[in-house]
C-alpha cells in the first residue's frame, strides 16, 4: 500500500504533462524504477512514462552503486522520454536534470540546492539526492532515456548516523533542513513537471540553455577535489564545467578536463 495517490497525481498534473504522459505508475515496492521503466515500450516522440515508488529493492546509482530508500521516506521517480531529434550531447542531459530539479526544489522552499557534477543534488555539503540516466532503446533514429531521481526526504536513520560520517561524504535529507518539507505526492508532480520541461526543451535546445543555470548551481566550483577518472586519480580544484559539460580541474600540472569519472572527495572552497 502506498499514500501516494496515482489519481490525484494525474489530476494535479498541468496541461502541457497531461498531454505528454503515455503512463503513469505508482508502486509501493518495486525493484527499481530505472529498471522497470527500461524494460518497457518507450514513450511516443517527445513524450513520457512515468513511475514513482515508495521503496526499490535493488534501487541503483551511477556505476551500479546500490541507491537506498526507506518506505515513505524517499522519493524514487523515473521518467522514460523518446527524444523528437538526436541531441548533440546526450552526455550532458544529467547536467541539465540536475539543473531542473534543483530549480523544482528552490521553487518548493528548499534551501539552496547545488549540483555535484555529475549526478548528485547537494544540501549543505551533503548527498540529498541524486540522478542515473540510463538509455533505453534505439529504434530507428529515435533516442529513448531513463531519468532516475532519488531524493531523501525524511529519513531519521541518516541524522542517527551522521556523526559517523565524514562531513563530505554523508547524506541528508529533506527533513533536516526544513520545518515542513514538501509532501512526496506534492514533490512527486512538481518534478514531473520540472524533469519534463528540461527534457523538452533539451531535446530542442541541446544543452546550451542550462549551462548558466548549472554554473550558478555548481556546488563544486572552488572547492578542492580528488577525482577517480578511471585512467587516474586527479587532486586539484573543481573551476566549473565546458561547454560539452566536461568537469574541470586545476591541477599542479595545470587544468585538466575530465569527461566521464567520480568525485572521491571533495572538501571545503580553497
Ligand atoms: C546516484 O546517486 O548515483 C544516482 C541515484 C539514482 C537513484 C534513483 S531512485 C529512482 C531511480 N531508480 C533507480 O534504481 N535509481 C534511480
């Protein structure tokens, strides 16, 4: 049994996501949504499928990480999107869901939520929530992805265990930074709405339109990092992304771009 409501969901939903919603399912348990989601017929030219749970049981992060959620906790939401065109830079699609659902929070009163290239949603410092873009299918010339999202929301667990944690690397949630956070169904429409903008207007801008936005939003920029590439581990300082939403790193051996890798550490603005 799930509290979220999949009528009132559809009911609250604006105009412009009704129209582009092929489906919407809601699961009290599943195994994960990016995996059910991509295991489903893709989503019509520029439209999207939706699911939402209260718990995944075998719930992933980027690099097949394990992603934990309690029931009615967390937020677990993923959106498949069959793009109208072939986007430039696929890559940089998480960089600009990042952007969109940092922006959904701000509006919902959550306190200066940042990015954490590439993936990660940041409050204070701290692992709020964060995003695996999977692709789906490709039929034809149509590119079809998955959006994940996990957002923490009310999870005591993490503040019992907190001080165990090293400040850079612990998780918060939503609760720990708000007297009232926002409900998971009224969260739950607002990031439909917010992740279905950005990939509409991805898919006919490209990223271009979020660079700013994720600049403003950056919550590495200046702050030293230690970067696994695969090829190397970098120690330097985070100084924004490229246009093609490269991270890039000052390093002793001057500046360093880096395509595709982790954050181990990251510590206070240098
Ligand atoms: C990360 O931090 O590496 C990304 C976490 C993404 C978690 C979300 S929860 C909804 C969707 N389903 C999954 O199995 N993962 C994503």
């Amino acid at each position: 049994m799930t509290d979220l409501d999949v009528e009132a969901l559809r009911g609250s939903l604006s105009q412009a996501a009704s129209a582009g919603l092929d489906a919407l399912d809601v699961f009290a348990e599943i195994d994960s949504t990016n995996t059910y989601l991509k295991a489903q017929t893709p989503p019509k030219l520029r439209r999207m499928r939706v699911v939402i749970a209260d718990h995944q049981t075998a719930g992933r992060g980027r690099h097949d990480r394990e992603w934990l959620s309690k029931p009615g906790g967390s937020l677990c939401l993923s959106i498949a999107y069959t793009f109208g065109q072939r986007p430039a830079n696929l890559p940089a699609l998480t960089l600009a869901l990042g952007v969109g659902a940092a922006t959904v929070l701000t509006e919902l009163g959550v306190p200066e939520p940042r990015l954490k290239w590439p993936n990660d949603i940041l409050l204070s410092g701290s692992k709020l929530g964060g995003i695996l873009t999977e692709s789906q299918t490709r039929s034809g010339d149509n590119i079809s992805v998955v959006a994940g999202i996990g957002i923490n929301v009310c999870l005591p667990q993490l503040r019992e265990r907190a001080s165990e944690r090293s400040w850079a690397h612990s998780a918060t949630d939503l609760a720990s930074h708000m007297s009232e956070p926002p409900q998971r169904q009224h969260l739950s429409v607002a990031l439909i709405e917010g992740l279905y903008r950005t990939l509409q207007s991805y898919d006919s801008g490209g990223a271009d339109g979020f660079m700013a936005a994720y600049q403003s939003l950056d919550g590495l920029f200046g702050r030293t990092v230690v970067v696994e590439t695969g090829a190397e581990v970098l120690h330097g300082i985070a100084s924004g992304i490229d246009e093609a939403g490269a991270l890039l790193v000052k390093t002793a051996e001057g500046e360093r771009r880096v395509i595709s890798g982790s954050i181990q550490r990251f510590g206070q603005a240098a």
